[in-house]
C-alpha cells in the first residue's frame, strides 16, 4: 500500500510519496516491504499507488528486475478512471477493491496487504504458517505496545488462542484501552518483559484468504482498520500474530527523523548489515566517499559522498552528499543530491553566486533535515532545536514537529541564520 497522501510527512512529501522518501544514506521506505517479501520468498508483488508517484515510481523500475524463470515481479498499479469509477482511492480497502480484477490473472490462495511506509524486518513465512495452521479467515500481525504509548493505532483484544476478540480503531478512552490490555497470562508468554500494561497494537499487515478478502470487499467500505476488521468479527475466524522485534511507523517528520538518527547509533536498534536477509534498493554504481581531514562521530555516510575538513556527529547522510569545509553538523539528516553538478554548471555557479548542491562552507546545522537537491550557502546556521513550527527564512524553510527541514531543492543564501 503506497497510495497515501503523506500529509504528516510534508514538506518530505511535497514531491514524493512517503514510501519513496529516502532513508538510511541510500534506501527508500518502500524497500523495506518489498525486501521482507523477496527475503520470505514471496516474489509477486503489487504496488498500489496514487499521489505524487513519478519518484517511486522510477525507483521500483530501476531497482527490481526479476529473472523470468521464477515468475517474480514487482508491478505497480496506479490509481486508474474507469468506466464506473472517475475519482480517487477512498481508503486503503478502497484501493484493494479496485485492483482485485487485477491479482485474479494470478493463481493464489492467501493475500499479504502491507503498507509500504513502515521500517522493520519481518520473515512472513512465520504469519503465513499460523495462519494456515489455525484454519484462520484473516491474521493480523499485532505489536505489544505500553498502554501509555498506543495513541493513534489499532488495538485488538485477544483470548489465550490469540483469536481476536474485539479490534478498536486509535482509541483515546483511557477505559476503552484499559479493557483491551493483555492479560496475564498473555504477558507471560512474551519474551520481553514489561512493567507497564501493554496492549496488542495492529501493524498494518494482515493476511486475508482470497475468498473471504473478495467478500469482505463487497461493499462500500473504505478502511481496514476503521470498518473491514470490525465487520469481520464474530463473522469469520480472526487472529493475531505477535511481533516482538523492532517495528517503526515512519507517519511523522519527528518519527523519520528519530528512526534515521537512531541508525547512527552503534548498536542500532534496525540492523541494515544483516547478511541472511538484506535490504535491497537501487545498484547506483557510484564511487567510494571521499572524507578529507574530518571528525565523524557516530556517522552513516552514503556512497559517492565529498566531505571536506567538517565535522559531523550523530548524523546521516545520504549519497552524492557535499559537506564544504569548516561545516559543523550535529543530529543531522542530509539526503544527498540526485546528481553531480558538472564543471559547466559550477562555473555558473560561480558566476551567479548560487550555491553548490549540498552544505556550503563554515554552515552550523543541528536538529536538521536537509532534503534531496538542496543548495545551503556558506554560513548558514540552521537550528531546529527549540524552534516553534512553522516556516522561516521567507518560507525556505519549515520547522515540523520540531525539527528543522530545509525541502527538496531549496536554495538558503549564504550566512542564512534560522
């Protein structure tokens, strides 16, 4: 699922959707999902896609390319006008509805819906194998989340079968989550222990037999969490699947921002060098960074990168980064850039005074995210620490979530001071 508006991401979704923001130095969101299925050995893959989608699109079609004796692919289906239909997808059930005509050309038993927008690492074997060992009509992989802490998710009350018993879309009645809180001997069975009540929290993947998802689609629902779920209760046979290991919804710019940050850490808490089950994303062919004379402290640096006599710490950087020299960065994300400027246009550069993609010279930057393409002049100070939301610098730059972003393809001018 990668139709989503992306609203609580923007500016990062102002020209992308959110799975193709990038992450991690070189990723984007969407190769997670699609990694955890190609690791799973599940190897047809539909993308449902709507706003703003030329980015990922071109990233899914240049980076996964399936031989044709397996019968892999990964396809990517757009919102689409039809003889019936002239408007947008209405929610995520809406878009599976919409595209069922387009999954029956293909010999299938099980459904796996993911969003596409989502950092954790996950062998769907595991769900699938429950799934069909308790004879279940949907499975939904369910995280035990501290009661405290669940506000804006799904919640799902469970016997010891882990059948679900009741499922509440982003409850706020501190009684309604009480009621929904894990029992006992539930909690016992977890391997992480915890002093707090926890609940069972809806990750957005479910598992649905092909049949029953046709009939619960039947109708005029738009949601999952808010209608389908719910109608299927006491209906079909529904179960959850309990996840223990790190799992992170990238919905807000502060939630990408802590998740990129936490990746510089030594013993991060997503493992990217994980052999056995990679992350894949696209075969750039770029050159070894190049890091003259810096400090870096606890760094994730892209490929291709120039940094040049800086200092960096906690902070990551994506590829084709340029770092001028006497920068000091500090909890910082930089994307990089899309391209290499040539020595025609630096020396337009030059002449009009516009800056080299990337951070200029002698810039102090923290708390900060510096998207794709953008141009930051030489001392520039940018620091979202403290920083009320809103924009600043004439608009060039916006504080969300109290963080600094400069957007993609901006252009601050040198001694910029925010």
């Amino acid at each position: 699922m990668g139709g989503g508006r992306g609203t609580r991401l923007s500016p990062l979704t102002l020209e992308r959707c959110k799975p193709a923001v990038p992450l991690a130095g070189k990723y984007r969101l969407v190769d997670i999902p699609i990694s955890n299925c190609i690791n799973s050995d599940i190897n047809r893959i539909f993308i449902l896609t709507q706003f703003n989608t030329a980015s990922l699109h071109r990233h899914i079609q240049s980076t996964y390319h399936f031989d044709p004796f397996g019968g892999g692919f990964v396809d990517i289906l757009s919102a689409e006008q039809t003889e019936t239909r002239t408007d947008w997808y209405q929610g995520t059930a809406d878009a599976v509805r919409r595209n069922l005509l387009h999954f029956r050309a293909f010999p299938h038993d099980i459904v796996l819906i993911l969003s596409g927008d989502q950092l954790y690492r996950m062998d769907f074997r595991t769900i699938i194998e429950e799934h069909i060992a308790n004879q279940a009509d949907v499975t939904i992989a369910a995280i035990p989340f501290p009661a405290s802490k669940v506000e804006g998710l799904g919640l799902m009350r469970v016997d010891n079968s882990l059948a679900i018993q009741q499922f509440v879309e982003k409850p706020k009645d501190p009684a309604v989550i009480a009621s929904l809180a894990l029992s006992d001997a539930l909690e016992a069975k977890l391997q992480s222990p915890s002093k707090e009540k926890r609940c069972l929290a809806s990750m957005g993947i479910y598992v649905f037999n092909r049949s029953v998802l046709a009939a619960a689609l039947d109708n005029h629902m738009t949601d999952f969490g808010k209608e389908v779920i719910p109608s299927l209760l006491g209906q079909k046979k529904l179960f959850a699947h309990v996840f223990e290991g790190y799992w992170e919804d990238i919905g807000t710019v502060k939630a990408f921002f802590e998740a990129n940050l936490a990746l510089a850490q030594p013993l991060p808490p997503f493992n990217f060098f994980e052999p056995t089950a990679p992350i894949y994303t696209q075969d750039r062919y770029l050159p070894a960074s190049k890091l003259n004379k810096c400090a870096i402290d606890h760094v994730v640096i892209g490929d291709g990168s120039i940094l040049t006599d800086s200092s960096l710490k906690h902070s990551v950087l994506g590829v084709r980064c340029y770092i001028g020299e006497g920068s000091v960065l500090e909890d910082a994300v930089v994307m990089g850039a899309d391209f290499y400027e040539t020595e025609d246009q630096l020396k337009e550069n030059a002449a009009t005074g516009r800056p080299h993609i990337g951070v200029g010279k002698g810039c102090r930057i923290k708390r900060a995210i510096i998207d794709k393409n953008a141009r930051i002049g030489d001392g520039c100070i940018l620091n979202g620490e403290g920083k009320t939301d809103g924009s600043y610098a004439n608009g060039a730059v916006v504080v969300r979530d109290g963080v600094l972003v400069v957007p993609k393809g901006a252009t601050l001018p040198p001694g910029t001071k925010v």
